[in-house]
C-alpha cells in the first residue's frame, strides 16, 4: 500500500487488521502512526485500548491481541523491536539479563505461530508492526508481512514531493515560503522532515504571521549539515576565498565532524560535480543527471553552476588530490589532520591556477 492509499483509507475508516510501517522516513511514519491511534482510540481511552508492546515474546503479542477493547470498536497494538523482523534485534543487546530474558526469541517455531494468528486476529483488533527503518524481509515474518495489503513503506520524500510538503507546512504556520528558499532549506538542512519541520519552525517565527521566507531569511537561520558545510567550504575554495574555507573547516571539526569524514565528504563531492559535468557536456538532461549522479533534482542547477565553472580537467585533478590523500593515509604516510590541511591547500592551488588560465 502506498503511504498516500494509507492516509486515504484511515480517514474512511478502511482499517486493516495488521499493519507493517517500515521506512527511513521516520516523521511520516510516526504522522501515519499518530492518524491510526487518533481513528481507533477515542480520547481518554488510550490507557484501556492502546498497547505498546517493545521487544515482546510471540505470546506476549497474542494474549495483548486477544483482549476485549473496553468501552470501544477496537484495541489497536503496537508491536516495536521485535526480533523476528531482524534488523530490530541488535538494539536489545547489552542490556540486563533479567530485562530480556525471553523477549524476541528469533525462532522458526515463533515465526510459523505468530503468521497462524496473524491469519485469523479478532475482528475488534488492530496490530502495528513497527519495522523501524527497515527489516530483514528475507525472515519467515518479514516476507509474510511484506505480502499483507497492510504493508505500507515511507521512503524519503525527494524532488517536487518534498517541496510540497515544505510549502504545506509553512503555510500551516500562517506564512508563506519561496520556490527557491524552499530548494535552499533543503540543500543547507538535508531531507529529514524531522529536522525540516524544526527549521519551518524556526523560520516562520521570523518571518511572523503573513511573512514570507525567503532565500535570505534561509541562509541566516538555517541550520547546515555537514555535508552543506562540506559544499560551502569546497565553493570557498574554488572561489579563493581559503581564509574562509579553513575557518569553516575549523568550525566543523569543533562540532564534532572527524578529518577523515570531512575528507570522504570532500571526495564524494568532488565525484558528483565530476560526473555532473562530464555529463552536461554530454547534453544529458538535468533529471537524468539528477539520477544517474544521486543529486536531487532541485540541486542539479547549483551543481553545474560550479562543475561548469571549474571544468572536468581541473575537477579531474581535484579528485585525484583526493584519492591520493586517503591513500596516504590508509599507507600510514600521513597523519588524518595534516592530510585535511594538505588536500584543502592542494584544491586551493589547483582552483587558483584554473583562475589564472581562465583569466
């Protein structure tokens, strides 16, 4: 079932009796949890007929299942870390004996009689299967559940999708947002709607009620990723500006971000501008870069703005500093800091360089 089918079908009161929510899109899948519990269980009434089972045996999960709601059509349960579905499991490590003992035994016998309940649930309940951002659907249960029309996945909101939602939840704040800032929020603050429902937040603070959230308003508040960072600090470079990018690198290592992964994200980026300009020279149309490169589609612009204005020669080159950083590195040539400092100074030259034969 699709998560728009899902919405849709809980809004006319079309419940199934067991459902599978799975998915890296945490906050829908909590929007599409919340919207279940808010049809089945009347206000007031959650202490009797709502039940939230972490980590339970399969017994567990059938004696819960098979209690009358009280005063009310349906008792609706919650079925969370269930070792069963795989991937659940490794969270339940480390923790008290006498806490887990006899929770989510991962067994064929468990599997084949919990798929027998599953068949035949009392008609008065609903059972939720959290699968978290994933499972393992090569086990018994996961391919069981996978095939129930209950089976709803949360992927990632991307492109005209997630600028939708963004426009949606903005104006929900009373104020309004620009295609572009909408674009900008998502390249400085990443996908998560979590984290993006914070900064609309925030932003339309701002701006009040009425106001409009522009680019500007954006770049003021926003906050960045590491990878934004990452792209701020690699146009800082490409632009001469060294003094920045170091500054900026700085700042995030005094975040918390690590050498080495600030180096791996410099690399990854520098591949994506590669191949978004070796295939813009291509004529590939911006979507099928937006595809083939893994760069969102409303990203593509900025992308070729500065892969174009580098050039593959000099990204080329840019990209062999940094594979020849972590060589050293990994060979033991070279301390994880001081190669951070010497592929930044090295890109600096290179763009430097370029500069100087274009000007």
């Amino acid at each position: 079932m699709e998560r728009n089918d899902l919405f849709k079908a809980i809004n006319e009161g079309k419940i199934e009796s067991v459902y599978l929510f799975s998915g890296p899109e945490a906050y829908v899948r909590k929007q599409a949890e919340r919207k279940l519990i808010e049809k089945l269980i009347q206000p007031g009434m959650d202490m009797m007929n709502l039940n939230v089972l972490v980590a339970p045996t399969v017994d567990q999960i059938m004696e819960t299942a098979e209690l009358f709601p009280f005063m009310s059509e349906y008792r609706l349960v919650i079925v969370r870390e269930l070792a069963l579905l795989g991937k659940e499991q490794e969270k339940s490590k480390g923790k008290d004996d006498a806490e887990s003992k006899g929770k989510g035994r991962n067994t064929e016998d468990d599997s084949t009689r919990l798929i027998e309940y599953l068949s035949h649930v009392p008609g008065t309940t609903c059972i939720l299967f959290d699968g978290g951002d994933g499972f393992d659907k090569r086990k018994k249960l996961g391919k069981y559940l996978s095939g129930l029309p209950g089976n709803v996945s949360f992927a990632q909101l991307d492109g005209s999708e997630l600028q939708k939602w963004i426009q949606k939840t903005v104006r929900e704040y009373g104020a309004s947002i620009t295609s572009d800032a909408g674009e900008r929020l998502v390249f400085l603050s990443g996908r998560d709607l979590t984290g993006l429902h914070t900064e609309i937040e925030k932003l339309a603070a701002y701006v009040g009620e009425g106001g409009q959230i522009g680019e500007q308003e954006v770049d003021k508040l926003a906050t960045r990723t590491s990878e934004a960072q990452v792209f701020e600090m690699i146009d800082a470079l490409f632009d001469g500006k060294t003094e920045s990018a170091f500054s900026q690198a700085d700042r995030l290592l005094r975040s918390g971000e690590s050498p080495i992964g600030m180096i791996a994200l410099i690399t990854r980026q520098i591949r994506q501008l590669l191949f978004a300009e070796s295939m813009n020279q291509a004529h590939v149309s911006s979507a099928d870069i937006s595809k083939s490169v893994g760069i969102p589609s409303f990203f593509v612009r900025k992308t070729l703005a500065r892969s174009g204005k580098m050039g593959v020669s000099t990204l080329r080159r840019c990209l062999e500093r940094c594979i020849q950083t972590d060589y050293d590195i990994k060979r033991g040539n070279l301390r994880v800091d001081a190669g951070l400092d010497r592929l930044m100074m090295e890109m600096a030259v290179i763009a430097r360089r370029k500069a100087g034969i274009a000007s």
